[in-house]
C-alpha cells in the first residue's frame, strides 16, 4: 500500500486517542454502524483532503465501513496529527499521505498522491483538492460524481467557481449545515483558539486587551470565550450588521489602525488577505502575541512584518519573534498558520461529532442523488440537518417539548390574533 507519514510505530499511540475521541462522538459512531450493515458507499473511492485529527480517524473509520476505500491528505501543513496518521494506516489499510510540518511543495504532493487514487468523490477543508482537479487534474472530472467542503473559506472558493461556470461537478457546502457552522465553528473555534494560544504562550487571559479580529461565527466563539476568561475584548470588522452585532455583544469595535495600539493579544478569523499589515505591527505595544485561527496562513502580513522588523529568531515552540527598530518585540504564533490545530488539537471530538456525521451523510446523500444535481454548491438538505440536531440531543439524553395539536393549528391560522 502506498502512503506517506512520518512514523509507523506511532500507531499504538494514536489507537487510544482515537479510542478517547470515539467516545464523544455518538452521532457519528451510529452513522457507522448504520453503513457498517447498509453499506452505502460500496464501491465508491473517496479522496478526502482533511486536517489529519482524531475526529478525522473516526470519519475515515465510518466512511470505510460504509463501504468506500478512503485515501486521505493533509489540509494543512501543520495540523495533522502524526500518530493519527500512524493509526489509520496500520489499523485500518487506509493510504494517508500527511507529515506535520511538511513543506509546501510536499503538501501538494500529498494532495496529488490522493488525486492519483483517481477519487470517485472529494472531500475537502479549505477546497484544495477541488481547486487541484479543475486546474491540473481535470481529466479526472469525469470519474466524480460530486463532493463536500467543510470549512467556511472552501465554501467561498467553490462558490467563486460557481458563479464563474467553472465548476464541474455538484458540492454540498457541509459548513453551512445549522449543525455545522452553530456549533463546530463558534463553540469550537472558540474553545480551541483559546487551548492553541495559552499552549504555545502559557500566558494569561485575564485582563489582557485581546482584538478579534472578524465577526463571523468563528471569530464571536473566540470574543466570548477570551471574554469569559476575564479579556477586554475589542472586535474589527468590516461589515457594518456584524459590527453592530459587536457592539450589542458588549465589545469595542474599532479599526485595526486603533486596536493595534491597545492589544496584548491580537487573533484574526476573517477568511480574507493581509488583514494585519505592516503599519499596524509597526505601532504595537511591546510584547505584542499575534496568532491567526482563519483557515489560510495569509491574514497575518508576515512578509510585511520582515520588512519592518528583524526576525530574531524561534524563542519557544510556535513563538516567533521579531523585534522593531526602537527595540520593541511582537510575537508571532504558530507562523500565523490557524493556532488552534498549529498548537492545540483542533475543535473538540463532541462538536466535530456533528460536522463528520454531516460529511457521512452528505456523502450517502450524493450518491443517492448526484445524477440529479447540478455542477452548483448545495446545502446540506435540511432533513438531514434537523436529524443531527435530534440525534445530538439524544444522545445527550436531553428531552424537548412538541407542539400540541393547538399550538400546530394557531401557527398555521391567520385568523387568530389577541
Ligand atoms: N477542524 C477544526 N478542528 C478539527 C478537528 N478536531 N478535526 C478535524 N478538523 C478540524
């Protein structure tokens, strides 16, 4: 079998990792045992380009089970989890091409190597593999009968191909699900961008000036949680509902230009380039920690800080420093790449639960479906949204009311008021 990792022997380590994520996973665990009897998948071979976590073992076990061959890459140069990788390859012949910290050029061999299993289906996060195949690939096309996207930033990449014609096979934009971006982007975003900036500073939250910028679903996880830990949170946006949103929220909202004099602690998550540049590091406080947790590594100007700024080197596992003219240091996290899987290990295996059991579903749902699709981004349909949510609260053994046959009536009548 053909794979890339970094070492074998890690398996027996990623075994109970894996085995400590499953246990949170209930959603997804009775997916797989519905397509462990089904077998919905036979015979279709998915190529999934992910960050390489435990969460993501679990998904690749009940897309296997389901019937498909699964290979699987990187989404991230710095995510994956190698004994992860390990675990998949030796426990269950799944081909994972993925080393942390692999540069760019192997990154994208990786994403080629998966591309060479001539996939009958793509699941990315950030859109990588679909972009790969319509620029380089494109003489697989016609062996796909479709394909999902996980993260908000793929989502806007595939619907820019969309809306240029260029799209050449049906997606389902799995962030977009309720039960996706609700939970996995705000109460997990949140919660991770938190454990990945005090695992690489080990510094503190409380009554720090900390400036998010974004107000996306992922960036208010983050303000809420930096709040609740004791931060004076300030938010930049450029969209005006969002902003307002902010400041009903609580927060200051102002321009980068401003924020960058105040803040201790800078993340961005806007999905968008360059968001802090050169003129906003050349005017932070010393000591200044700035981290980016959007998808791609280009939200922080890093280019622009070296030339501002002489790189003084690694002074800590994921701390890059870099000291100003008149001596002031600003310290970059994770080389800007997204800090919560760079330094921590992503969003936690109960939220992710039900982003991966929207991928396995959106799955089955394509190949039910896809002769009838159009090369267009869907959403994820909303019975199969409403079910998650369902089997979520189930298995939490939370009970919810139902309508009464009055209460069904009086929402249907026009008739009624006072
Ligand atoms: N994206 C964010 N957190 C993740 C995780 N734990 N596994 C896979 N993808 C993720």
């Amino acid at each position: 079998m053909n794979y890339d990792i970094k070492d074998i022997t890690l398996a027996d380590e990623g075994r109970g990792s894996v085995a400590w994520a499953n246990k949170s996973m209930p959603v997804l665990n009775s997916i797989k045992d519905r397509f462990a009897k089904e077998k919905p998948l036979k015979g279709q071979r998915i190529g999934a380009c992910l960050h390489v976590t435990t969460e993501t073992a679990s998904l690749m076990e009940t897309l296997k089970a389901g019937g498909a061959d699964v290979f699987l890459c990187a989404s991230n140069p710095l995510s994956t989890q190698d004994y992860v990788a390990a675990y998949l390859v030796k426990d269950h012949d799944i081909p994972v091409f993925a080393i942390n910290g692999e540069n760019t050029e192997t990154y994208y061999s990786h994403i080629k190597a998966v591309l060479d299993m001539k996939p009958t289906l793509t699941m990315d996060d950030g859109a990588d593999l679909v972009s790969t195949i319509h620029s380089e690939r494109r003489e697989l096309i016609d062996g796909i009968i479709g394909g999902t996207e996980e993260t908000t930033t793929g989502v806007i990449r595939l619907k820019a191909m969309a809306e240029n014609g260029v799209l050449a096979f049906p997606l389902i934009a799995v962030n977009d699900a309720n039960t996706k971006h609700m939970f996995d982007n705000r109460y997990g975003t949140g919660q991770s961008t938190i454990d990945g900036i005090i695992r690489a500073t080990n510094r503190l939250i409380a009554g720090s000036v900390f400036v998010v910028c974004g107000y996306g679903w992922c960036s208010r996880g983050l303000a809420m949680r930096a709040s609740g830990m004791g931060a004076n949170v300030v938010v930049t946006e450029v969209d005006p509902l969002r902003a307002l949103e902010a400041v009903m929220d609580g927060y200051r909202v102002m321009p980068i230009a401003d924020a960058a004099k105040i803040g201790d602690f800078f993340c961005t998550l806007t999905g968008d380039i360059n968001v802090i540049r050169k003129e906003h590091f050349l005017i932070m406080k010393d000591g200044a920690i700035v981290a980016n947790s959007g998808h791609f590594n280009v939200e922080l100007d890093i280019e622009g800080l070296r030339q501002v700024a002489e790189y003084t080197g690694r002074i800590r596992e994921y701390i890059d420093e870099y000291s100003l003219e008149d001596g002031r240091k600003i310290y970059v996290l994770g080389e800007g790449r997204l800090i919560n899987l760079a330094a921590a290990e992503g969003h936690p295996s109960s939220v992710m639960d039900m982003s991966f059991a929207n991928q396995a579903l959106s799955t089955e749902y394509l190949v039910l479906k896809s002769k009838t699709l159009k090369n267009l981004v869907y959403s994820v349909p909303e019975d199969i949204d409403k079910e998650i949510a369902r089997l979520k609260l189930a298995a939490m053994g939370i009970i919810i009311d139902t309508l009464t046959l009055e209460q069904e009536t009086y929402l249907k009548s026009w008739e009624m008021g006072t």
